[in-house]
C-alpha cells in the first residue's frame, strides 16, 4: 500500500511522517509513505495544486490520502516547554526531535486528532 501525506510545512511534516512509520512498524505492515508539501492553506483553496500532488504521486486502488488539517500542537508544546523553563521551543528543530522519541499509542490516548490519524492509517 501507498500512503500520500500531504503536509503544509517541511519539518511538522517530517514529524508526522516518522509517526505514522512507527505506527506501521508495530504492526508489521510494509507501506510507503510519500510526503509532499503544500502551501498553507492551498489543500482547501487551491483545487488544481492538490490534484496535482494527488497525480504526482500516482494513485492506485491501494493508496490512501491522509491530509493533515486538524491538529494543530505549536502552541500546547510552547506552553509545555515554558512550564519547564525551556522557553525556545523551535517547531521546526523540536517536532522531528520529539517525533523521534514518542511513542504513537501514548500520543492517541491523550489526543484525539491523533488517534483519528492512526486509525485512518491502519483501516
């Protein structure tokens, strides 16, 4: 199976790229993951960008589209980092960083924007 993440930024999308590959190593399913960036907020007003994304990455009946829309951490992770006297949370260093280190089913359990994603990742 193919998997086409669409992602409005570089480094959030990397992050989201390196959770959805740990949530598909846990189950032991092989699938590939193509990430491309788009424009904030061309995925909703910009129709002719998305088909082309959605052509460039040559869909099948075995491919999934996930667009990454809805959860939205910068701010909770700032406040977090704050809380902890780190007050340079770098969305573009720190997201890859704590990709890396988390665990998928942790993060499903406190936030539901996640668990949707996981879920529509393993149907």
């Amino acid at each position: 199976m193919t998997i086409a993440l669409l992602t409005e930024d570089g480094p959030s999308g990397e992050a989201i790229r390196i959770l959805a590959e740990k949530c598909l190593t846990k189950t032991g399913r092989s699938s590939k993951i193509i990430r491309r960036c788009i424009n904030r907020g061309d995925i909703f007003t910009n129709p002719r960008k998305l088909a082309a994304l959605v052509k460039q990455v040559n869909v099948r009946e075995q491919t999934k589209i996930i667009l990454e829309n809805e959860c939205r951490p910068e701010s909770i992770l700032k406040e977090i980092y704050r809380k902890h006297g780190k007050s340079d949370f770098n969305k573009s260093r720190d997201d890859i960083i704590i990709a890396n280190h988390a665990d998928p089913d942790r993060i499903a359990k406190r936030c539901g924007s996640f668990k949707k994603f996981q879920q529509i990742l393993l149907s």
